[in-house]
C-alpha cells in the first residue's frame, strides 16, 4: 500500500513538472513580441483553468490568481496589460525547466503591499538587510508598537524578505520561511510577504 501511494506522489510530482515547463513554454511564446493582446490573455486562462497541475502549484498559482484578476471586470486596462506582461517575464527570467523542481523563489511570490502597519502588527524577517543588522531591523520594529517572531506561523501579518538575499533564496533557512509562507498563503491565512524597501518605507512613516 505504501508504495502504492508513494507511486502516486511520484506521478504527481512529474505532473506539475511537465505541467509547469509547459506553462514557461508558453508564456515564453506570449511575450515573444513583448506585447500581450486580449485573445493571448484569453488563450492563457482557459489553458490554466484546464490544467489544474499547473494552476494549483506555485509558480502555476500566482499566475492564474493574476489573470483572473485582470479579466474579473471584462476589461482588461493598459496597466493590467502591463501587470500580466511582467507576471509572465518573471516567470520565464531564470531556469525555465527547472521552475517546478527547485525551491525557488522570485519576485512572484511577493505581495503588492501599498501600505504596511507596523504597530500590533507581527512581523517575521529573512535574508540579509541593506537597512541594517538583523537585530536592529528587529529593535525598530519593537521600538514602533510591533512584535518579531523567529519563524513562520499562521499568526505572522508579514514576512520581510531582505534586500541583500534575492540571489540565494533557493539556499538556506529563509528559502524554507519563504515556502512556509507561501504554504500558509494557499491555506487562507493572511500572510503578505514583502520586500524590505516596502517595510523600510512604512518604518519612515511610522516615525
């Protein structure tokens, strides 16, 4: 029975890779020309809604979430035009066929977040800062009403991402934070994960 389901897993896994290299296939074609027109957007979700491996498992997920909020209203602007074009060319920028494979984690996975409240808030950082040492993007955090918390749980508001580690996030423990995160994400918590240029902004604001 255990190698039954282990089987299972196995040919699911090689499904979401098949799935997934096929979707940076064809996001690759779509910006091709470095323009996205209504019967590509069209053609992209109507693919996504019938391959669930794809659309289910990240990166798959961001980019179906993307779509349907850029059709929900029939009209798709210039800047959701704009907005799914760079979707796309995150996706496809970097190792294309090991997208599924690799814990790896790029712009997609963070939250466009125009403001941020630090005080009652409960914030988890990872990575390397540019603002400053761990401990003291720490210490401002507390020292503005917010509270820090060493891991990922269902409970943080905010996971910081620092400037200075977007090259290794598919290396070490905050790779791990970021996955944790995103996990949660799917699960219906409200986790933002943002970079630290939005959180150093709302540190100035906060005073």
């Amino acid at each position: 029975m255990d190698n039954y389901f282990a089987r299972r897993a196995i040919g699911y896994r090689n499904e979401c890779m098949r799935a997934c290299a096929e979707l940076a296939g064809i996001a690759e074609g779509l910006i091709a020309d470095t323009q996205l027109n209504d019967a590509e957007i069209g053609f992209l979700h109507r693919w996504l809604e019938k391959n669930d491996a794809a659309s289910c498992d990240w990166p798959g997920d961001v980019v179906h979430a993307r779509v349907r909020e850029v059709l929900a209203d029939g009209v798709v602007t210039e800047d959701e035009r704009a907005y799914l074009l760079k979707t796309l060319k995150l996706l496809v920028g970097g190792h294309l066929e090991r997208l599924a494979e690799l814990p790896k984690v790029n712009e997609l996975a963070l939250d466009n977040v125009e403001q941020m409240t630090i005080a009652g808030s409960l914030f988890c950082l990872t990575g390397d800062f540019v603002f400053a040492p761990r401990s003291r993007c720490e210490a401002e955090i507390t020292g503005r009403g917010g509270r820090v918390h060493p891991s990922v749980t269902k409970k943080i508001n905010y996971l910081v991402v620092g400037g200075l580690g977007s090259d290794e996030w598919k290396h070490g423990s905050y790779g791990t934070k970021i996955l944790k995160a995103i996990d949660y994400k799917r699960q219906g918590c409200p986790i933002f994960l943002v970079h630290e240029d939005v959180w150093a902004r709302a540190l100035g604001a906060a005073g």
